[in-house]
C-alpha cells in the first residue's frame, strides 16, 4: 500500500490488544483520513463528568477511545453518530449503555451494563422496532477496541462522495469479490450468518454486508474505477 501502510497486517495486530487498535487507527487516520493531533479528543473533565451523571464508571478502552478520536466527525461521524460523553445514555430496559446511533436512530450501539467492569467490554446492537416488546440487545463486536476500529473503517466508506461507491450484491458479484479482494482479518460481525466481512485491494477498502450490499472507499479515482471494472454492475454512486 501506498506510504507504508498494509492494511491487512495492521489490523491483524489491531486485534493483539487495545494499544494495537489504537494504533491502526492512527495509522488509518494519517493516510486515509487526516492525522489525529493532541486535542483531538474529549478531555479528562468531560469523561469524569458523564461518569459522574452516569452514576457508573466507563471501561478503559470507552474512555481512551474517546481521548483518542472524540469529536473528530470525520471519523466517526459521516454516516452514524459516535454520542460524545456528555450524550451518553442507559436504554430503558437499562441493560447497555448506549454510544452510537445509526444516522436515522434505526439501531443502537451499546456496552452491556454487567459487562461495564472489563477493561476492554464486548458490544452489542438493537434495531428499533414497530413491536417495542421484539426488540432486544444482541451481540454485536467482542471487544469494544475492535468495533472503534470498525466504525472509523466504516464512517470512511462516507468520507468522499468522489471516492466512494456502493451497489447491490448477487451470487456471481460476491463470487467475484472473493476471487479478486483479499478478506481482511476481521471477524464477521455481528453473529448471523451471513455477517458482514472486510476486503481489501490496491488503494481499496470494502464492505460486504451479508453477502447483499456492497461498500467500497478507495484512495484515488484510479482506484475506486478500477473496482467498478473489477465488479461490474449498477453502482449507486
């Protein structure tokens, strides 16, 4: 990859610890978004101060996540809404501590509250339903530090209308796409099958949810035209 940067090795060690997260996304930030520089995140104050609201304590990693990209929108805030501290909310059901919406508020993000204690919790998700009483929290990445480096990955399919794409999936298009792309070493999420899966390519990054939909970022014209031709078919964008 252009400037260093092999996207595939990097986020294998992203998964090694959340100083390794935190670190892809540094790397990913410099050379696929702008740098992160010191102030970027929320401070000290502002954590301790939705703890306090709160009434419990934030996990490590929600804590230094947000010192890290806090209100830096173009990484987290192009498509869906990262809540700065002062936002966060327990659901009413009080189970998760809720810290992303989807950009229409049609699913949730959250931590389940039992699992507040772990340095590094797992994550869950919720659609809001017609039927209030179907809805329910479900698995959605194991570890918080892992679905950050999901959603900076994911808010940058939306960061560049001229780089960016999207079109529906059928059998031969994801058989092409599996022949052409390296699969990233992310584990599909969340735990119905088919989940969504990572691919890469030459200055590319795309997003196969289940096996329906296709997201793809590039670097440059050049790329982003070299996967239309690579996948043929009616691109959205």
């Amino acid at each position: 990859m252009p400037n260093g940067l092999d996207l595939a090795a990097e986020l294998a060690h992203a998964f090694q610890g959340r100083e390794r997260a935190w670190a892809f996304i540094r790397r990913f930030a410099a050379e696929w978004a702008n740098p992160l520089l010191p102030g970027d995140g929320h401070d000290v104050a502002e954590l301790d101060a939705a703890e306090e609201r709160l009434g419990l304590r934030l996990p490590a990693a929600l804590r230094e996540a947000y010192a890290l990209v806090g209100p830096r929108d173009d990484l987290t805030g192009n498509q869906d809404h990262l809540l700065p501290p002062k936002s966060l909310y327990v659901d009413e059901t009080g189970e998760a501590l809720v810290y992303r919406l989807e950009n229409q508020h049609v699913v949730e993000w959250g931590i389940p509250l039992a699992e507040l204690d772990r340095d590094d919790p797992p994550t869950v998700f919720r659609w809001d339903m017609l039927d209030k009483e179907a809805e329910r929290w479900a698995p959605w990445i194991d570890r918080l530090s892992a679905a950050f480096v999901e959603i900076v990955m994911s808010e940058s399919l939306f960061a560049d209308e001229d780089l960016s794409g999207n079109r529906g999936l059928d059998p031969e298009t994801v058989a092409a796409l599996e022949t052409r792309y390296a699969l990233a070493p992310f584990p599909g999420y969340p735990a119905d099958d088919p989940a969504t899966r990572w691919f890469f390519g030459p200055d590319a990054l795309l997003r196969d949810d289940g096996r329906s939909w296709l997201w793809v970022r590039a670097r440059t014209p050049e790329a982003m035209d070299d996967v239309r031709h690579a996948l043929p078919g009616m691109w959205c964008a």
